[in-house]
C-alpha cells in the first residue's frame, strides 16, 4: 500500500482511538499512599524497619522525632502498616495523585514523643492461690 494513501485514508476516517480515562479503575485489594495519624504514633520506628524501599525515614531526638514519607520511593507493599502496632498508618484504596516534580507528595512531621505507658499491676489469679492451711 502507498503511504500517501493509507495517510489520505486515516486523514479521512478521523480519529480511531480510544480515549484513556483519567483515572484507571483500580480493584478492591489496591493499596495507594500511606496515611500517617501523627495522634496515634508512639514514635517506635518499627514502619522504617519494614520499609524496604526505604520510602519512610526517621530521626530521633531526645524529646522529638520526625518521621517523613515520600510516596515517589515507596513500592505500596503495605509492610510498613502491618506492622504499626499502634495503627497510625493507613493506605488509600485510590490512585494517589498525578505529580510533576519529584518529592511533590512527600510529607514530614515533627511530633513530642510520648512517656512510655505505665503497666498495671495485675491482679492476682484465684486459681494459682494456695488453699489456707495447705503448704
């Protein structure tokens, strides 16, 4: 075939393609950004440890830590929020944003770390306790 005709051709039928959403549907399991609830950290660091794309950093000080996230490094495995134990890390079920330069979407906080929770006491167990009078 001529290329001058097939151009003729396709300069005649117009366009032919299928337009992209603008946003992909994305299915029920996805995992996006990682939310940070800066009330709920206990400041344990553990979210840095599992971070294997090293997407999450954090400095400590002695009565401040910042803890920061940069979505353009992470790989949305979702290890950093299995294992917060205090459930300050979230993911959105949404495409995260469309960004142009690099470190847009980072984020970082600065937060007074916590005194450590006192342990109640627990109270004795009546079925360990000796009857009275036995030895």
């Amino acid at each position: 075939m001529n290329i001058f005709a097939m151009l003729a051709k396709n300069l005649r039928l117009g366009i032919q393609t299928i337009r992209f959403p603008a946003r992909p549907p994305v299915t029920a399991a996805f995992r996006g950004l990682v939310r940070f609830d800066p009330a709920l950290c206990s400041g344990c660091a553990m979210c840095r440890f599992r971070c294997t794309a090293r997407a999450i950093t954090f400095t400590a000080g002695k009565s401040t830590f910042t803890w920061s996230y940069d979505p353009g490094q992470c790989t949305f495995c979702g290890r950093c929020v299995e294992g917060c134990k205090d459930h300050a890390l979230s993911q959105d079920s949404a495409c995260p944003p469309v960004y142009l330069t690099i470190g847009t979407l980072k984020k970082a906080y600065t937060l007074q770390r916590k005194p450590p929770a006192e342990k109640a006491a627990a109270p004795p167990d009546p079925s360990h306790v000796s009857p009275p009078g036995a030895s």
